[in-house]
C-alpha cells in the first residue's frame, strides 16, 4: 500500500512478483542454517549415532566437526526454489487479484 502511494498507481503484477521473489530469496538464505540444524535434530543422531541434545548442540557439532558450510549445505536450489515459487506466487495473485476488480467493476486505486 506505501509503494501505491509512493508511485501514485497500483503496484504492477511484476513488480509485486519482482518483490516476492526477492523476499523468498533473502528469507531462503537466512534461514537455511535453522533448517540444517531442525532436520538434524529431526534425524536425532549424528554420523557416528551420538544423539543430539538440542539446537545449540547441533549447530556447535555441525561447527566444530563439519564446518560452518555445513550450515549452509543446499542454500542454492532453496533459494532458486523458494525464489521462483514468491515470483509466481505474487504475480499471479496480483494479476487474478486486478482481473478481479475490473469484472468487478471496482476502484483498484484502495
């Protein structure tokens, strides 16, 4: 609603599509080491079947025993994914979301 404002129109189906997927790439990014270490404590041991305690254990073993990379094991094809998946995602429901309002016959300028 503030970039409305900001470009006195409607945000396009692009540029919301254009948003979603940056944002899907940014939070795939941050948050791949938090899914490393919860599929760890999903799986409940290690290679050599020492069970993990908790989230901090994980991550100082992943750490100290595998490397701080390990954290990042697969972050190219979940950004890719989730990054495809927020451009489609937002495009499409602007563009349904702006059909929408002119069968509607509705104001789209909210």
């Amino acid at each position: 609603l503030q970039w409305t404002k900001y470009q006195n129109k409607q945000v396009s189906p692009l540029q919301s599509a254009v948003c979603g997927s940056a944002s899907g790439a940014f939070a795939a990014a941050w948050t791949t080491p938090l899914d490393v270490i919860k599929t760890r404590l999903m799986l409940g041991k290690d290679k050599s079947g020492v069970a993990y305690h908790s989230a901090i254990d994980v991550a100082r073993r992943v750490i100290y025993q595998e490397g701080w990379r390990t954290l990042l094991s697969g972050i190219e094809p979940r950004v890719i994914w989730i990054s495809i998946g927020g451009f489609v995602f937002f495009g499409a429901y602007e563009e349904a979301r702006s059909i929408g309002l002119k069968v509607n016959g509705c104001n789209d300028h909210n």
